[in-house]
C-alpha cells in the first residue's frame, strides 16, 4: 500500500450513529379521527407556523429552542416571535380568523406544568385543535436532559405538522483537537468524550449509547468504543492499521478496514472484540470507509482496486463488487467516504472536483447523481436520522467547520464554533 494512499485512508476515512431513549418521551399516538399533519396552501407550499409566547422562568428558553428547531428542520415557515396575533374574542382558544391573514396554518401553544410540558397544535384552516399532548422535561432549565426534552418537543410538534418526524432531538460526534467530541443538533453543548490526541472516526451504535471510533498508537492503530461519558473498552488491538470503525446495522458487529503492506481490507469483529471475519476480496488493493444498507444486506466502501480510490457498492459478505457510479469525462479519478441514507435510497460521498473535495449524493435506484457543494472543500458527508440532511466537513468560511446541508434546498447552517472540525457521525433519533 503507498505511502500517499495510506495517508488519504487515515485522513478521509470514518462515519455515522447517540444516547438511550428519552424516559417520559413517548412515541406519538394520533388521537383517533384526527389526522397527522396539517392541510395547507398549494403546490407543496411550506406551513407558515406560529409559536406562541410561554409563560414561566424556562418558558422563553422553551419557545426559542422550539422556534429554531422547526426552522432548521427545512419543512416550515416559522414566523418570527414579534408576529403580532391578536388575542382571541369570545371563547375560541385562538384568532382563527387573524392568524389566516397573517399566512399562519398552525399555531403551536406550549405550556409549562410540573416536571413537563402540555403541548398544543391548533389547525387554523379547520378552526380546531389537531393534536395535544402532555410530556416531561427532566432535569432543570438548560440542563442536557432538559434541552434533549426539548428538542424532542420540536420533533413531536414537526411531526404533527408535516407528518415527518424531527432530527432536533439527535446529536453528533467529531473529530477536532484529536478528540472525540459531542455536539447537539443545534451547534449547542460540545463535550470531549475522549482524551486521545490521535483518535478518528466516531460512528454510533444504533440504539444511540455508544461511539466506536479508532486511535493511533505506537504499534498500529486501534479501535475503541466508548459510553457517552467517555468510558472506553477496546475491541481491537493496535497491529498494523485498523480504521473507519461503523457499528453493522443489528449493533452487532464493526466493520472497519485493516491494512497492512499487503493492501487493506474490510473485516468485522464482534462489538465486544474476538475474531475477525475478512468481508472484503480487495486482492492486494486498498478497501476502506464501509457503510451498510439499513437491512445489512449490502455494503458501500472505498476502493482502489481500478487503480484510483473510488466508491463500491456490493453483497454485505463483500461478493457481487461493483463501481457505484460511471465516471463521466469531467470527472477526476477519486471518491470515497460513502454513507448509505437511514432509508435505504441513496448514498453521499466526497468527489476531487477542481482539485479539491466537493460532497455529492447518488439515488440508487436511477444512479443520478447531485453535487451537494461548491464553496470551499466540503468533505466526508454523513447523514442525519430524516435521511433529508447531511453533515459535511467544510472550509467555505476558511477554517475547517461543520456544515448541515439540506439536499432539498441546498441551505447550509454552520454548526461548530471551533476550527478543525471533521469525520462527523450523526446519532439516530434520541426521544420519541
């Protein structure tokens, strides 16, 4: 394996799942005869949303974080909190009448109660309540667990709304400083959970309570995973190199690639170390960066077995290989760091346009593929729980940041305040 090549594994390999489940945040049962998500506009047209004032010491925090959160979720209209809705006459809870000429479709009503929160979405068009519910916000104002709650609330509120539920209530792991470290949604609360100053590519395990990640030792590299305190067991020994660690979709196992001077390869381990399986036939080639179909049954990776890193798409025991996409003439010969959409339909990856790395996604089932990103290099791209939203790795504002993109609209939102942010991992959905 070259030199140059081993130095574009470990620089560019890594990816993608946080934290157990919310207690008191239940899953979402609709009110029998009330339908989920609102009826509004034509042609697709966005739900304007108004939030309303909430009273009590925590109640201005709670609208904010809510308001922000429907607003980076890319599927409302949030109109601003000095929207002027006039009180309501007579005994309707709301100005129906008002609100429809202010362009509002929903008003979301939130009232603090002890150890919780009632939530309220009223329908403008139909004049009637659409959905209530009463949910708790553990620890006190501003804590973690207060803020998770919160952004639970905004995903249970989008939910209702558009019938898609939120990704406010996940957070992501990242490499900077040569740290693993936590970040929520919103760019809020980031946390070291390791004190490594050579550590790479966190991903989650499914149910969301630990990373995986690898680490650079004197006799190779390793691959550890860690609780979300930082409580870390190692799975794999340092011998030769052991990067881009990903947790199989059952939590089961990690793939990851081992290489030595005979190539690099794909393997699996037991999430709780012992053998390896080979999954990969690389023959002598280097094969790195697996993600996995969310029914395992099929595997993404880089690869340099045509001569150039470039991205596969094969049966998950590493049989059946072939390129992902045909490389048109303007293409240059280099993709890798792929990851495989929550839903199943489609792939993003990091593309050398112009000698620098752009994020570009490929839908499977016609193999079209979109450039993502233009400004700057924008590298390792990894999803987000709704598979509508990506992480990308990006020096649009000349420090290296963290960017979320929405593929719909191509918006960006910078989410790291901090330099050399990169190999993002999103966590899955942390309430319901």
């Amino acid at each position: 394996m070259s030199i140059r090549f081993r130095h574009s594994l470990l620089q560019y390999a890594g990816r993608a799942l946080l934290l157990s489940l919310l207690a008191g945040t239940a899953s979402l049962r609709a009110q029998p005869g009330v339908r989920l998500g609102l009826i509004y506009g034509e042609g697709g047209k966005r739900p304007g949303i108004f939030v309303l004032p909430v009273a009590g010491a925590a109640g201005d925090s709670l609208r904010t974080i809510v308001m922000r959160d429907l607003d980076f979720g890319d599927r409302v209209t949030v109109l601003p909190k000095m929207t002027a809705l006039p009180s309501p006459a007579g005994t309707a809870p709301i100005d129906y009448a008002a609100a429809a000429r202010l362009g509002i479709n929903g008003v979301v009503q939130l009232s603090l109660v002890a150890g919780g929160v009632n939530i309220v979405l009223y329908d403008v068009a139909a004049k009637q309540v659409l959905q209530r519910k009463t949910t708790s916000l553990p620890g006190g104002p501003g804590s973690g667990t207060w803020r998770l709650a919160a952004h639970g609330v905004s995903d249970l509120s989008e939910e209702w709304i558009t019938g898609e539920r939120g990704i406010a209530a996940s957070r992501l792991a990242y490499v900077a400083d040569g740290r693993i470290w936590l970040i929520d949604s919103d760019g809020a609360n980031p946390v070291a959970i390791t004190s490594s100053a050579r550590a790479l590519s966190p991903n989650f395990h499914p149910n969301g309570q630990s990373v995986v990640y690898a680490t650079l030792e004197p006799a190779g590299s390793a691959l550890y995973v860690t609780d979300l305190h930082g409580s870390s067991r190692r799975v794999v020994p340092p011998s030769g190199l052991n990067i881009s660690p990903i947790f199989t979709p059952d939590g089961a196992g990690i793939a990851y690639a081992h290489g030595d001077d005979f190539g690099t390869e794909l393997y699996v381990v037991g999430a709780g170390g012992g053998a390896s399986r080979r999954i990969s036939i690389g023959r002598g080639s280097d094969n790195t960066s697996p993600t996995f179909s969310p029914d395992g049954r099929r595997i993404a990776f880089t690869s340099g077995r045509s001569g150039r890193p470039d991205v596969y798409i094969a049966d998950q025991d590493g049989t059946n290989a072939d390129v992902l996409a045909a490389l048109s003439s303007s293409d240059q010969a280099y993709r890798s760091s792929p990851d495989w959409s929550p839903d199943g339909r489609a792939i993003v990856f990091q593309s050398q346009l112009g000698g620098r790395f752009q994020s570009m996604m490929i839908t499977l089932r016609d193999r079209a593929v979109k450039q993502l990103t233009t400004e700057g290099a924008n590298e390792d791209p990894a999803w987000a729980p709704d598979a509508r939203h990506v992480v990308v790795s990006s020096t649009r504002t000349g420090a290296r940041q963290l960017w979320v993109l929405d593929t719909e609209t191509g918006r960006a939102r910078q989410l790291t305040a901090a330099g050399g942010a990169r190999l993002a991992a999103w966590s899955p959905r942390l309430v319901r």
